[in-house]
C-alpha cells in the first residue's frame, strides 16, 4: 500500500490531536478541588489576593511551604488565577493547568523533532514530522497523566517540567551545532546562561526542576556521545559517564561518611531507607508497566496496598526487580550504537525519577512522579508503531497510529470522566483498590461531605441516612484494613459522638486512640487527623471530659517533647474551655521559644496581648515575629493584624474543617 507523505496531513494529524486533547480533557475542568488543593489553596490565605498591591504577590509566591524554596513560580500562578477571578474555582484552575499540558505537548513536538534528527531514527523530513507528531500524541493523550493535569495543586509538577523541557530544547539547538561546527567560549557561555536560568525557573516551581543539567547530560552521553566540531573526543565522551553517575557516588558518600543526613528524615515514616530503595526498584517497574501497557483498572490516586520490599526476598519480586533493572540496562548498554533512544529512554526515565523515588523519605508511590521521566518512553512507543509501518510495503503507516491513538484517547475519556466528579472518583479508586486503607477513608469521606451537600439542599432523610450510613461503613472499614491509622478513628468517634449516639454497641474509639498514640509511629495524615480530633473536643466538650483530652495532650507531649503542633492542641482546647492568660501565655511562649520561624504563636500571643489590653506587649511581639521572619515572609500578614481594632487570632486551616486529607509530597 502506498504511503501518501503530504504536510497537509501532518497538519490535519496535529490540529487533530490537539483538539482531541482538549476536548477530553474539557469535562474534567469542572471536578471538584480535593486533597491537597485545599491547604495549599482554599485553606491559605495569602494566596487569595485581589492583586492590586506588589507585597500581595510577594507574600503569596512564599505562601508554600511544600519543599525548602516554596515554590513560589508555582505559587505566583496560583495567585494569578485568584486575582483574576476573584477566587479559586475548580474550572479556572484546571483549565490553566490543561494550557500547560497542551504546551508541554507542542514543545515535546519539537525537543523529539531534535532528538530524532540528532539520533538519525529516520532519513526523510516527513517521517521525522510524523514520528515526533505520534510520540508527543501518545503523551498528551496518555491516561497516566490525568492525575497530574486534573489536580490542581500538581500545577508545581507541570511547570517545573515545562521549563525542563524548554531547558532541554535549547540544550539540544545548542549542543547539535556544537557536535557539527564546534563553538566559541562565548557561545558556551550564553548556552550555560540559559539552560541555568531555565533550571531556576523550573527549580523554583518544584525542586525536582533542578534535575535538568543531569538530564542534559543523560542526552550527551546518548546522543552526543563526545562529538564535537565533526570529531568524536574521547575525553569529553569520558567526562559525560563521569558526570552521569556524579550524583549517584555522592549520594553513597553522603551515606557512607554522614548517613544521618538522608536516614533522619525516616523518623516519621513507616519504613527505612533501605526499605523504600527496595520497594522503589519495584514501583519503577510498575510505572513503566502504566506507561506501556496504560491499564487504568491498576492506577489510581492511592496505592498503599502495594507491599513494602522488607528484603531482597521479601517479596520474592523485589530481587527480580532489581535483575531486571540490571539486565535491561546492560542490554541497552550494549545495544546503544543499533538502538540509541532504548538506552536513552531508560536513563532518562531513571534520571527523571531520581528525585522523588529514591533517597528522600517522600511517599512511596504517585502517578504525577511520572509527568516528565515518561516522554522519551512515549517517543520510544511511537518508534515501534511508525518505523516498522512506513518500512513496509502493505501497510499504511496511519493505521497503527491511528488505531492506538484511539485506544488512549477511549482510556482517557473514562479516566476524565471518573476525575470530573470526587464521589466517583473515589467509588472507582475503591473498586481498583480494595485492599488500600486511603481508598476508604476517601470514599468514605467523599460520601460524608456528600451528606453535607444533602443536608443543605434538603434531601430526604432516608437519602441522607443511607448516606451517612455508608459513610461510616467505608471509615469502619478503612479501620478494618489498617487498625493503626489514626484517620479511621477520629472519623468513628466524630460520627459516633455526633450522628450514631444511640448505636445498640457503643465502640469507645477515643480509647482506642489511646492506646495506639504510645507505639504508632505518626505520619502526617495521623498528625492531621490529630489535629482535627482536638480540632471537634474543643468545639464539642460533650464529647469527653477534660480529664480525658488532658490525658491525651500529656501523652502526646511525653513521647513527643519537640512537637510545637501539640502546644497548639492544647493552646485551643484551653482557649475553647475559658482557660486564663495564666495558663495560655506560657504555653505560647513556649511555642515561640521552640519555633520562632512559625507564624500561629505570634498570631495566638497577639490575640492575648490585645485582650489583656496590652499595647506594648502588642508590639514586643510583633517585633520578635518580625525578628525571626528576616526574609519578611510574613508581612503581609502582620499587616493585616494591625489593620483592625484588634488582632484576630489565627483562622484555622481550612482544609480541617473536613475529614483530615493524606498528605502528599
């Protein structure tokens, strides 16, 4: 069959794919914000400006505190999207986040373009077209990346992987004509400029944007290969591998001389270092398993089901995990020169996820990890579907990529179908992962808040309790599954001591948290969870008496000592129950003294200087706030204090006011 090679048909292919991509992704603009939309949006204030004064922007761009830099590009653009319309709505900011995407897909067109001739994949000009056209397709239309574009907050991940991608672009116009015709210094020079300004930009949306000089180099080695000025030179072939594992050998020397550096921060999590690296070895496989061979029924926005890697052995996969990553690096290794983008894929896939799935004690597992490492493996796809095609003679290349294109782009509607509403989509996460404890608690809590909606709505009461019913059912069970996360209880006492007080068994779950707190190692869900338990005792004394909650507070204080989240536990509850300035000043006090660079102490002594009438206490207290605030952080927000008649206190985050969401890194 002959195979027709016009531009018009690339153009009709582009303009079609875009419009797909746009199209199915369109329903899910409307999703509700969920998760960690909510501290990092809604629940924070400072995001949420008008945008009519400089030190807004200012104090919104360092409103994060996801990560040492703040983010504060990622940050500024949420601010926009408040300033300019007048709030946060779900469609405004997915729709700028689904603008990123379509970006990221017309600058993948041409890094691939690059990638391509660099490589010699193919001879002619309009396979080259073609081929970069599919591997960008593939990407823009992947179901995997539903879960970053459809969530609001992940806008850190696509903009740090845009400025990637660009720095990487303009890595690959430089350094081609550097392998060609060599380069002056100054040349050299201005190229480093850019690429470094392109990594701070990405840098400062979310950190792994710093990846992008070790990425550059995954490209030098792969496709350069030490070519300069037409001449292969040995020694700067030699100096890429260097570079290339530089970082892995500094890592291990970190371990080996200081490993308090990177096992430290493993205090507050429910596995080891080398219990994560084990695990990671398997996940990687996993990932690669969604990108390939995209089966939506295994992705999902919870997976601790998966088991930990206690061992080599233990699970048995973890050390053929480990052989495989071995043996196919190999492979690719000694097949680089017949198969160049094979190797390349791989290491820039790895590269990519080096960040967050090794070393650093981050949550094991999400689908956003995937955003950028996956691109050149898209590319790879798109080799396998377009180069045997415009080979052979009896089949038209459109086929298969027509055929597998329309495959992705049925995925991605049912998976945007399932994100455009929270109640199914946590229905269909459950139902992918019975066995996740976190897949519970959110769909049990999706139906919770559900209930709210009916109660203000005025539904039937049999609708409402039926409801309610299956809320609780779904938290039991998320007990159930795992009997040491402190969500699950909280969420059953709350609804027992509110909604279910005359249950025939009464489960005193307040005594089950008792007894957990002296052994369970407390993530940061536990610690939210906590937070909104001593968030409904203040609120409701009826629920237990003082003695108890006191009880409670003093065990938290005894195995946790450095903890300033529990003076502030015990700062409110004291508040709620008309505690004096005799016990709350020197709580405070001792708040700040422990954590001067947190803002809630300072907002809590304020309050109190203000109702003692106490003008000079007042600005002792803002003085020492801004003391320990040198980069002025928090100015905008003590500005506000002294804008009324009186400092308020501290509103409570907003994200509390639901059931505690898991945290997420």
């Amino acid at each position: 069959m002959s195979h027709e090679k016009t531009p018009t048909q690339l153009s009709v292919f582009a303009a079609l794919v875009f419009l797909a991509g746009l199209l199915l992704y369109l329903p899910g603009l409307s999703g509700p914000l969920f998760f960690d939309d909510m501290p990092a949006l809604t629940g924070n204030t400072q995001v949420q400006i008008p945008g009519t004064v400089y030190d807004e922007w200012r104090a919104a761009a360092l409103s994060s505190d996801s990560g040492p830099l703040r983010r504060p590009l990622a940050m500024l653009s949420f601010a926009a999207n408040h300033a300019a319309e007048g709030g946060f709505t779900p469609w405004g900011l997915k729709a700028v986040n689904l603008a990123i995407h379509l970006g990221m897909a017309i600058l993948l067109f041409y890094f691939f373009q690059a990638v391509i001739r660099a490589l010699g994949l193919v001879p002619d000009a309009f396979t080259i077209r073609l081929l970069a056209l599919t591997g960008s397709a593939i990407w823009l239309l992947h179901p995997l990346n539903v879960s970053t574009v459809l969530y609001a907050v992940q806008r850190m991940a696509q903009l740090s992987a845009l400025f990637v991608l660009a720095g990487l672009l303009v890595f690959m116009w430089y350094r081609q004509r550097w392998a060609e015709r060599g380069a002056p210094a100054g040349e050299i020079i201005a190229a480093a400029l850019w690429v470094f300004f392109l990594a701070l930009l990405a840098t400062l949306s979310k950190e792994n944007g710093a990846l992008l000089p070790w990425l550059a180099i995954v490209l030098e080695v792969c496709i350069f290969r030490g070519r300069w000025a037409g001449r292969s030179h040995i020694g700067l072939r030699m100096a890429g591998w260097v570079l290339l594992f530089a970082p892995v050998v500094l890592v291990m020397v970190i371990l080996a001389i200081s490993p308090d550096i990177l096992v430290g921060g493993y205090s507050g999590r429910e596995f080891s270092l080398e219990e994560r690296l084990l695990t990671q070895a398997r996940l990687l496989w996993r990932y690669l398993g969604w990108i390939c061979l995209p089966n939506i029924n295994d992705m999902g926005f919870q997976h601790d089901d998966i088991p930990l890697s206690t061992g080599l052995f233990s699970p048995f996969t973890t050390v053929l995990a480990l052989g495989a990553w071995l043996l196919v690096l190999v492979v690719a290794f000694l097949l680089r020169r017949r198969f160049p983008l094979l190797l390349l894929a791989l290491l820039f896939f790895l590269v990519g996820q080096s960040m967050e799935s090794s070393v650093i004690p981050l949550e094991m597992v999400y689908e956003h990890r995937n955003y950028l490492p996956d691109v050149l493996l898209c590319l790879a796809l798109a080799t396998v579907l377009v180069i045997p095609a415009t080979r052979s003679k009896r089949l038209n290349v459109w086929y298969p990529v027509t055929g597998v294109l329309a495959v992705l782009c049925l995925l991605l509607f049912i998976r945007v179908q399932a994100w455009s509403d929270e109640l199914t989509l946590s229905r269909v996460n459950l139902a992918s992962h019975p066995e996740s404890a976190r897949s519970h608690f959110f769909y049990a809590n999706a139906l919770f808040k559900n209930y709210r909606r009916m109660e203000e709505s005025g539904a039937a009461e049999s609708e409402k309790t039926e409801t309610l019913l299956l809320s609780r059912h779904y938290f039991e069970r998320m007990y159930q599954t795992d009997n040491q996360d402190v969500a699950a209880l909280v969420m059953l006492f709350y609804l027992d001591s509110q909604y279910f007080t005359r249950l025939p068994e009464q489960v005193d779950w307040l005594a089950k948290i008792e007894d957990l707190l002296p052994t369970r190692k407390l993530q940061r869900s536990d610690w939210n969870a906590l937070a909104l338990l001593f968030e409904l005792l203040s609120a409701n004394p009826g629920y237990a008496n003082e003695t108890r909650v006191t009880g409670l507070l003093d065990a938290l204080s005894a195995r946790y000592p450095w903890s300033v989240d529990v003076l502030r536990y015990r700062y409110e509850y004291l508040l709620a129950i008309g505690a004096g300035p005799n016990e709350l000043l020197p709580l405070l006090e001792r708040a700040q003294s422990m954590a001067p660079g947190q803002n809630w102490p300072y907002h809590a002594l304020l309050r109190e200087m203000a109702r003692g009438q106490d003008p000079a206490g007042i600005y002792a207290y803002a003085r020492l706030w801004l003391l320990f605030d040198p980069q002025r952080y928090d100015i905008h927000e003590l500005k506000s204090l002294f804008g009324g008649a009186e400092p308020a206190a501290e509103p409570l985050d907003k994200s509390r006011a639901e059931p505690p969401a898991e945290a997420s890194p």
